[in-house]
C-alpha cells in the first residue's frame, strides 16, 4: 500500500479522536436537554483564544492554561445554558437553534472584535515522530490519547455515579425523573458544564495543532453535527464511531484531491447516508 | 394524631381545564387508602399533585405536619413520598439495578443504597435474577415489581400507588395486592389507586371514591364493600 | 377602502418616489433590502409550515455562481444563464429535497441534512478556485450599460428590477397563503400521517412548495449578483448565509405577508448602521450587537417582530409557534406527555 495514504489514513484516525470527544459533548446535550448547540465548535474557539493568551501572551505554564481554559469553558457552558438555553427551554425547537445561532454570530463577531482576524498559534511545537517511514504528529498522537481517555472518563462517569445515572434516565423520561429525587434544573447545568468542559479539553488539543481565528469554529462545527446525526443525535456510542467514519472520508479523500474537496465528499456522504439511514446509522 | 398524609381543598388543572376541585383526604401513619373512581375522574392527576409533578392551583398539603404544597417534585421526595407511577414508567434502557439506583437517588437513600438493595431483592428476588437487564425488556409483572422497588428505594415513609395491578393476569394481579400487605408490615403507609375496586377494597383500611375531580363517597373498607352505589356503579355486583 | 388599503397606497407611492428623491447610497441600501425581503420571502414559503430549511444558501450561491460563471466564460446572457442556474437549483432541491421527503428526515435531522447541503456547495465553489476564484471570489466582466449583460451602471434600474421582483415574492407568497395548497400543507406538518390519510398527496405539496421556493431564491441570488457585480463564496453560500436567511424570515414573522421584508429591512438596516456607526475601527462591533439583538428577539419575541406586534393587537389570540417543525421532533419531549 502506498506509504502516503497510510500516513493519511493514520492522521484520520488521529483525528477521528478529537470529533469523536467534540461529538460526544454535543450528543451529551442533545440527549439529555434535546437542544443543538449550533455554537458547539465556536465555544471550543473561546477555548482556544483562553490558552492562546495565557500561555503564548501571559507566559503561564501550558499545563496551567488548559486547566484555566477547561475550567473556563465549562463554565461557560453553564452560562449558555442559564442565559440563552433555559429561557426557551419551552419554546419550538426551531427557536432553540436559532438562539444558539444568534450566539454563534456573537461570539464570531465578538472575538473579532477583541482579538482581530489574525491567525494566531501558541507556538508550541511538538516533534514529529517517525515510525517506519511514516510521519505521525505527535501532537495529533496525543490529542487522540486524551480524546480516547476523556471519552473512557465520561463512560465511567455516565455509569457508575448517581448524576451520571439521572443523566442517562433523564433523556428516556423527562417527566419522571422528578419523582427520584432528580432537580432537571440542576441536571441540565451539571451536562452543560461537562459539555464545556468536553470542548475546553477538545480547545487544548486542537491548540497544539492549529492556529487559532475567529472563524475557526465554521470549518469543523458543520463537521461535528454531520457526526452527531450519522451516529444518531443523541447516540454518544454512534456519534463516537460515525468521528472515525468521517474523519477516515475526510484523509483519505484530502490524500486523493484537495482538503475542501475531501470535505464535500464527506458532506455528500452525509446526505446519502441520511437518506438510507435517517435516523443514523446505529438506529435500531 | 397528625396524619401522615393530609390534603385540604386541594385543586389542581391542566391549563384552563381544571381536573381536580377542592380534593380534601387524609391517610393515617401506618394506614391503606384507596382511591377509586371511573376513568377520567383525576385520579392519576391526583397522585401527580401530591407528588408535585403538576403544580397545586389551591389548597395546602402536608406530610407529617409540613407543608409541602408547591415543593417540586425533587424536593417532595425528600419529604419520604415515593410514586409509583401510571404504566409503570421504568427508564427502558437502563438496567434494572440502574433503575433501582436512580430510586435511592437522594443523599438520604444514596447512604443506604446496599442496605435498602438487599432488603427489596429480598422482597423481589426475581428481580435480583435480572439485576442487568433492560428493564425495557421484562415482561410487564416483573416490570411492575421493578417499579414498586424502585419507588422503595429512596425508603420512603408513604407509598403513592398509581393502578399497580393494570395490564397483569389475575395471578400476578394477585401477587401485587400481596405485596400491599407485606409493605404495610414494614410500616409504610400506602395510598393506592385502584379499578379493580373489589380487591383494592380487600386490602385497605378505607377509601374514598373520586368522580369528576371532587371525592363523591368515603368509608372504610367494609363500608364502601356494603354500599349498593357502589357495588352497582363499580363491583358489577 | 380601509386603513390597509391607504397603507399599501402610501407604501407604494414612497417606493414610486425614492429613486429621485433619495441619494445614491441610500438608493443602494433599499436596493439590497428588497432584494434580500425576496429571497427571505422565498425562505418562508417552506419555513411557515415546518420546513426549516438551511439549505438556502446552496440555492442562492448556484443561482447566483451559474450565470455569472457562464457569462465570464463563455458570455453567455444572463437571460439565458439566470434560467439555467435557477434550473440547477431546482434540480439540487429535488435530488436532496425529494429523497428527504419520501424518508421522513423531519426536524432536527432535516435542518441538519440542508445545512449540510449548503455547505457542499460553499466548498465546492471554494475548491473549484481554478474557476470561481475560490474563497477570493471573483468580479464579473464588466461592460457598462448593457441589457444584454443585465448590467446597469446606474442604480436605477436595478432598483425598478428590486422593487419588481419584491412584489413577485410577495405575489407568490400570497398565491400560496391563499391556494388551496395552503390548507394541505399545514395540515401535513401538523401530522403527516392523518393528512396521507386523508387523501392529500403529501409528496406532491412539500415538493412543489419546495421547488418554488428554491426557484425563487435562486432568482434573488441571481439578481444579487448581477448588482452587487462580485461573487464570494461566503456571501451567497454556506452556514453563515443560511443562518442569516433563516434568521431575518424569522425575526420578521414568517406567518404574515411582509413579515420577511419587514426582517430584511431591520437585519439590513442595522447591521448597516452599526456598521457605519463603528465605523472600520472596530470590525466585528456591529456583529457583536447584532448578535445579541439576535438572541434577545428569539427569546423575547418568539413570534416575530410582526407576528409579536400582531399579537399585541389581537391580544388573547392564541399564539402560534414562530414555527413548528414536524410533529416527530415536537413529540420527542416526553415531559408534555400524560402519565
Ligand atoms: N396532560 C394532560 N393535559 C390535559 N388534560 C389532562 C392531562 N392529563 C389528564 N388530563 C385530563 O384530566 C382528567 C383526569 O385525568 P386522570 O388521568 O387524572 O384520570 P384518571 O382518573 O387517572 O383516569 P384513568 O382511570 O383512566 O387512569 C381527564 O379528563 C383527562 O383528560
Ligand atoms: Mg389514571
């Protein structure tokens, strides 16, 4: 096999684990509050600008800053869901993703306002590894190391803890879980948290990678939802296979033609697929 | 005495359709009721104000003497009510001992959780031989006893029962009526809601007869067993 | 004659006047206003009954990318090359609207499916950068005043053309308000099933409506091109654009005639204004606002600024939804449910 699609396989792989972490944290909201944050990618984009400055402007050690930008992020999660999610929690559905919309404007607009439209990269540069003559980044390696176990914590979490159990019961009956003893409100903060925090992690290790803009959030958010629905939004086992399907679409395609190319292909897939499948491949 | 259970008035509405009206009952420490009535006459709606699923409109509701009339529901748990709701409402997906988890959900329960385990696998063993399955998979007795155990989790000191014995063959019908005994024994008290009104009144100590959203008729047992309305309108007899 | 027929009259007459009287630049916001009313107008002939589509951008970007393409290249006239990009938008909405339809992707999913849509095109106009200049965009050949080219130098005719092709949306918005389609269609996405049961051709309804609001949007996006005289990817495609489609039909009101025109004229009018009020100091400022006033109308007005005023008039009327997508995704929120 051709040295170079195996190298580009391998990075899709890579890849594949931080969609894979990103799709989780989206799935984890969606299935427990049923609201799409269509401003998931462009919280992660906060995430990145956090580090950005700490590490690269403020020189606080890097371990440090994504602590600080984890912590961060989840806190604005909670804060999204305070301030735009739970006013219209009632409301149509088609009203809930406009308001994450709305907020995706704002916090484009607002970072460009603040920082400009400059790429800008923390300057951290990792080693390449060589491994029989194919190139691995190690900061991709790592980046799908920590996606893998940030995926194992958050199973663990989901099933062995009393929340983590409210939490998965609470997307098969809204209604009931009151009547354990189960606040929604304060269920729906706890997920909105975790799904910051998820993004925050996912900030650090797309940190190391790529630069950070304003608009970054538009070249992978799309790609995150079409994970989502491939896996069946909500499906958080679905959504985490449907990353590495995508991501392998998305190589292999780029090593054939061109990046944006390879994201056509992966788009078009989506739509096909829908159409077999449109309830996501898992669906039962 | 303070009862164990005292409403007042209580109304109750689903939008502009008010489905209870001016509901007054008590339920002494220790005690069964039931609460029969046709289809339609607020029962479950009843059960579901006291557990504080639907808001309270009037009237004022006490446990033990505390009030807890407009508590949410997570809070009237708390309080040592435990639901067990209309069609059983067990989370599919999870498995049966996660179901029961979720039961002994509050930090009172979550203290006791092996304890409180033990004590209703003991009073269910069956469900103890499917601790890992769906609950969603069960047939519909076992789903029910899995119900009724997960509302015993959270050791509750009053039982809200809402139609235990709907959709189950006599057999099973009669395993559930079984079971108000021996939970009596262990001092809970229970309110239950029944169709079948002949074996529901085997089993209470009183009831009260709800119609229309307003208590038409209440007695003891023995009362309401020998009251002709009743036993014309709900007993076939 | 009553109070909205003297409104119209007024409306008109002020329309009729504007091109002597305002200036230029103001000329050229009007121009753009009417041009986006139409297109948002085209959007809610699917959004009213349930079809939240955010595929629009990929209709605009190939009505607008098809006859600009063919005449640089080529030199085609847009007479002929604005038919054959409304064609192929037409032809991108059955191929990805009809397999929707006939699969049930409703709700969420349909939003998402559409949303992916308009991106394919957005990345496909940037790919072919040989040709389309890619994220560049590219200018069309120029050649002054010229029928042949659809290309006027003065903003005049372009503001006969808008003015024009406004009215035309809101005609086909009425025929369909008024058809006897309408009734179908709300009756589908109330339920799908009880409408197939009762005889109506649900295919048939959400297929036409589909296509004539495609048709139309690619018109506008056609228009716009040949006004504004460049092309970028951005601005006629792709999630940002579907955004602020879906956005200013809705903010507007999408249940009444000049709900999306009265959307076009806010969005448009602010933006613009917060743009000249910052001024280039602060890019970004004006979006940033605008982002919030956003958020704010979707949680403080969920009917739309015309549909919330409607109400306030008609105060007890029960409120509609702003839109309601198809009952599957409605249903999914057990909490509603009775035990
Ligand atoms: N979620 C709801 N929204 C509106 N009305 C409701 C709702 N739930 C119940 N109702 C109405 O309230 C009234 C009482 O209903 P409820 O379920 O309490 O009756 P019930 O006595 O439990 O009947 P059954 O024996 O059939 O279970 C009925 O008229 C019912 O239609
Ligand atoms: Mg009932």
């Amino acid at each position: 096999m051709d040295i170079y699609l195996l190298e580009a396989i391998i990075n899709g792989i890579l890849l594949g684990g931080v969609l894979a972490l990103l799709a989780l944290g989206l799935n984890l909201i969606f299935g427990v509050i049923d609201v799409v944050w269509i401003c998931y990618a462009d919280i992660v984009m906060c995430g990145m600008y956090a580090i950005f400055f700490l590490y690269a402007q403020y020189h606080v050690p890097l371990p440090l800053a994504f602590l600080i930008a984890i912590i961060g992020i989840a806190a604005l999660g909670i804060l999204v869901h305070l301030f735009i999610i739970a006013p219209v929690l009632d409301s149509a559905p088609i009203n809930q993703l406009l308001a994450t919309g709305g907020l995706l404007f704002f916090l484009q607009s607002f970072a460009t306002l603040l920082f400009g439209t400059d790429f800008r990269n923390i300057g951290v540069r990792l080693p390449v590894l060589e491994v029989a003559t194919i190139y691995v980044s190690f900061a991709r390696l790592i980046a799908f190391a920590v996606a893998l176990i940030g995926a194992v914590a958050l199973y663990v979490f989901l099933k062995r803890t009393y929340i983590g159990t409210a939490i998965r019961a609470i997307s098969q009956d809204r209604e009931i879980v009151g009547l354990m003893g189960v606040d929604q409100r304060r269920i729906y903060l706890v997920v909105s948290g975790i799904g910051g925090a998820l993004a925050g992690l996912a900030a650090c290790l797309l940190a190391l990678q790529y630069d950070v803009h304003p608009f970054i959030g538009n070249t992978f958010g799309p790609v995150i939802f079409m994970i989502c629905v491939l896996g069946g939004l909500g499906n958080m086992i679905g959504g985490f296979i449907a990353a590495f399907v995508i991501s392998q679409i998305i190589a292999i395609g780029g090593y054939y033609s061109s990046t944006e190319l390879s994201y056509v292909f992966a788009f078009t897939f989506f739509i096909v697929l829908m159409f077999i499948r449109p309830r996501g491949l898992f669906a039962p | 005495m303070t009862p164990m259970l005292s409403l007042a008035t209580v109304s109750a509405a689903y939008g502009s359709f008010q489905a209870l009206f001016g509901v007054s009952l008590d339920v002494a420490r220790g005690e069964a009721v039931g609460v029969i009535g046709p289809n339609g006459a607020g029962k479950t709606t009843l059960m579901r104000v006291i557990s504080g699923i639907l808001p309270m409109r009037d009237g004022t509701m006490s446990i033990e003497g505390r009030e807890i009339g407009g508590l949410p529901a997570h809070r009237v748990v708390e309080q040592g009510i435990a639901h067990v709701p209309e069609n059983r409402r067990l989370f599919p997906r999870l498995s049966v001992e996660e179901n029961l988890r979720i039961g002994a959900f509050i930090p009172s329960a979550r203290a006791r959780f092996a304890e409180q385990l033990d004590w209703v696998y003991q009073l269910f063993p069956r469900l103890k031989e499917r601790r890992g399955q769906p609950a969603g998979t069960m047939s519909g007795g076992e789903q029910q006893m899995c119900a009724i155990a997960r509302a015993l989790m959270s050791k509750p000191k009053v039982l809200l029962m809402d139609e235990p014995s709907a959709g189950l063959a006599p057999i099973v019908v009669q395993q559930v009526f079984e079971l108000v005994h021996r939970i009596r024994a262990e001092g809970l008290t229970v309110l239950i809601v029944e169709q079948n009104v002949q074996q529901v009144l085997d089993v209470v100590d009183r009831a009260y007869l709800l119609e229309v959203g307003a208590i038409k008729l209440s007695g003891t047992a023995a009362e309401l067993k020998g009251n002709s309305f009743i036993r014309e309108a709900y007993m076939g007899l | 004659m009553n109070l909205n027929h003297v409104l119209w009259a007024v409306g008109l007459a002020i329309l009729i006047a504007l091109p002597f009287l305002a200036p230029p630049y103001f000329l050229h916001l009007v121009i753009q206003i009417l041009i986006w009313a139409f297109i948002y107008t085209a959007w809610s002939l699917m959004g009213r009954f349930g079809f939240v589509s955010f595929g629009h951008g990929a209709f605009l970007g190939v009505g607008a990318y098809v006859p600009a393409l063919l005449w640089n290249y080529y030199g085609l006239t847009p007479w002929l090359g604005i038919p054959l990009g409304v064609a192929g938008a037409v032809l991108l909405a059955i191929v990805v609207g009809y397999p929707c339809f006939r699969r049930r992707v409703v709700g969420h999913y349909f939003a998402l499916v559409t949303l992916a849509l308009s991106q394919v095109v957005l990345l496909s106009l940037v790919a072919a950068r040989d040709i389309t200049g890619g994220s560049l965009g590219f200018t069309q050949k120029a050649v002054g005043h010229s029928w042949y080219a659809l290309q006027f130098p003065e903003k005049g005719y372009f503001y006969v053309i808008a003015v024009l092709l406004w009215l035309a949306g809101l005609a086909a918005w009425r025929s369909i308000d008024r058809g006897i389609g309408r009734e179908a269609l709300e009756a589908i996405s109330e339920d799908e099933d009880a409408a197939a049961a009762v005889g109506i051709d649900v295919m048939r309804q959400k297929m036409r409506v589909t296509i004539v609001s495609a048709a139309l949007t690619a018109v506008g996006g056609a228009i716009y091109g040949q006004y504004v005289m460049y092309l970028n990817p951005e601005t006629v495609s792709g999630i940002a654009v579907s955004l602020q489609i879906v956005f200013a039909a809705i903010a507007g009101g999408v249940y009444s005639l000049l709900g999306p025109s009265v959307g076009s004229l806010l969005t448009l009018s602010l933006t613009e204004g917060l743009r000249v009020w910052f001024g280039t100091d602060y890019i970004g400022a004006a979006n940033t606002i605008y982002g919030i006033l956003l958020v704010l109308c979707i949680i403080f007005m969920p009917q739309g600024i015309v549909g919330s005023l409607q109400g306030m008039r008609r105060r007890g009327a029960i409120a509609k939804p702003l839109v309601t997508l198809d009952r599957q995704s409605a249903t999914r929120r057990p909490s509603s449910a009775a035990q």
